[in-house]
C-alpha cells in the first residue's frame, strides 16, 4: 500500500504495533515487520527484571535488535521516552545504538516534550513517530514546528496509561487531524482491532493505525497464556478501571486489580494505589508472568472485538481489509 506512514517508514502496511514496556521481545517484533507492518521493542524488551544502569540498558535492547534482524530485514523500531537533556542518561547512548545497528525508526512517548531530540533522531537517520500522552492541538503544533515526521493521536480507549482526558479515540483522531493541518501525517491509538475500527479511523482522517491489544492477544505475543485466554472471552465491560498515577488504568479482574478498584473507591490518593499496583512492575507481574495475584492486565476497549489467538499476520490482514475496504 502506498501512503505517507509507508513511505516515510519504509513498511508496506500503515500500522505500528503498540511497545507496551514489558510485553515485547525481538521475535514478536520481528513477526509484525515480517507481516509489513512496523514492529517495536518496548522500554523492556525480552527482561523479566528491570536493570538501573545505562550499560545493560543498551546492551539488553542491542541483544533483542539483533534478534529481529536475525529473523528479518524489514524495518522496526525502538520505543524511548525523551526528557529534558540536563538529565536524560539514556536516550542519547540509545540513538547511538539505533545508528550503530541500523534502526531507523523511534516511537516517542512521554509527557515532556524536548525538542532537541527531534534533531537527534534525523541526524542519526531516525525517524520520529510522536505519540503524546494526552494528545492536544498545542503538544501537535510543538511536535510538527520540532519537525517530527508521524503523530499518534491517541485516545481513552487505549490500554496501559491511558491520556489524562477522558475523550475518545474517535473524537481524538479528527480533532489530531485537524491540528496538523495535513503538514504529517497522523496515525490512530485506542480501541482499534478489527476492520470496522479500522476503517473508521481511516474516514477520520488518520492515515496509519497504532495498534496494541490486538497484537498483544497474537500466537506470537509474550502475553502469559492464561492472560490471553482470559482476555480473549472478556469485553470492555469486563475491565476494571482505578486511578493512579498520572490518572487511569485498566485491567481485567483478579485479586491485585480488585483490590487497587476497591482502594480507588475508598478514595485512597493516586500515589498510594501506584505503589499498590508495584508501578509498572506489575504489569510485568500480571501480563507477562500471568499472576493477577501480583499484578494487573492492562487492554483497551478493542477487546471487545477479539475473540481468538490468532497469528500476527491474520490481525493484521484483517486491519488491512478494513483501511482498504
């Protein structure tokens, strides 16, 4: 398929899957790019224990990139959240590992936007796929003056840390489209798994999909078994939602997540449910381990629309039918 986010990212399909921290290694990315869409290790890539130190930072993810290029030569990506140069230790020495290995595309998420990095990406030949924690016209205009190269507009629909404003992806991606005023193009996140999703981004304006849950339900996702299972019979009715820190999560039920939504309703504050939730750890705990005991599993409204395990490329030659339907 020819567009803008092909072109610009040099995929055959106009879809990016979600990194979701945890929840990535090189083979489930590479199963996606191998698919034609663009695969990307998250923050955590192939660990089941976080490490502190820059070093094995990088040397972990150099690891994982090597497994993807072993398996493929399609493009990937790498997930890193910049923030302000006087104090960010780790993004600099991974762009230089990006440059060293060949990768040529990052997803930017973060809650600060530094601009300067935009320049380190593209003199590195990285392109810049800039995706806002809550998505508005002014963060937009900062990110297309920095000259990103895609914007994600992403809505509440979404799983993980979902935006600080509760507006849905659908009335999101327009008002995200409006804002770039066609200068890059913009891609869509939240609750999109099947065609019909799919085509109604399109119809909106987006010219890309940024797909997390469906990818997460695949054969070849590292999601714990039991975790997908569960998943795949629930709907969104069935998630739980609490406050934390910086606002929102989701999650199927289990004993952790039932009790961080009963703390939430006792109007325990959002720093005192974090750390009950053991912060992003327990997604580790819940999603890749599998134990809702000690953790939590975080999906988007889009599961109400998956029902099987499938392959990576079934998924997303169902997306694709619905882009070009």
């Amino acid at each position: 398929m020819k567009n803008r986010v092909c072109e610009i990212l040099g995929i055959e399909k106009p879809i990016i899957q979600g990194p979701t921290n945890w929840l990535t290694d090189g083979k489930y990315v590479a199963a996606v790019s191998k698919a034609g869409g663009l695969g990307v290790l998250g923050y955590n890539a192939g660990q089941k224990v976080a490490v502190r130190t820059v070093e094995e930072t990088i040397e972990n993810m150099r690891r994982e990139v090597k497994i993807v290029k072993s398996i493929t030569d399609k493009p990937f990506g790498i997930n890193i959240g910049p923030l302000d140069r006087d104090s960010d230790i780790f993004t600099m020495p991974m762009l230089d590992m990006m440059q060293e290995e060949g990768v040529h595309a990052v997803v930017w998420a973060s809650m600060t936007f530094d601009p300067s990095w935009v320049e380190e990406c593209h003199k590195r030949d990285i392109k810049v796929v800039f995706r806002a924690h809550t998505p508005t016209v002014e963060n937009t205009e900062e990110a297309i003056q920095a000259g990103v190269d895609i914007v994600v507009a992403t809505g509440f629909d979404e799983g993980g840390t979902v935006p600080n404003k509760v507006v849905g992806t659908f009335a999101v991606v327009p008002m995200i489209v409006d804002a770039a005023k066609g200068r890059v193009p913009v891609m869509a996140a939240g609750g999109i798994a099947d065609e019909r999703t799919a085509k109604a981004a399109f119809v909106l304006g987006a010219e890309g999909l940024f797909v997390g849950t469906a990818f997460l339900l695949s054969e070849e996702s590292i999601v714990a078994r039991n975790i997908k299972e569960m998943a795949v019979k629930a709907d969104a009715n069935d998630l739980l939602m609490y406050r934390t820190v910086p606002s929102f999560y989701r999650s199927l039920p289990g004993q952790l997540p039932d009790k961080l939504l009963e703390m939430s309703k006792a109007g325990a504050t959002e720093e005192e449910i974090y750390e009950a939730q053991h912060a992003y750890d327990g997604m580790r705990d819940g999603m890749l381990i599998g134990d809702l005991s000690m953790g939590y599993a975080s999906f988007g409204l889009g599961i109400s629309m998956i029902h099987d395990i499938e392959p990576v490329s079934v998924i997303m030659d169902r997306l694709m039918r619905g882009i070009e339907g």
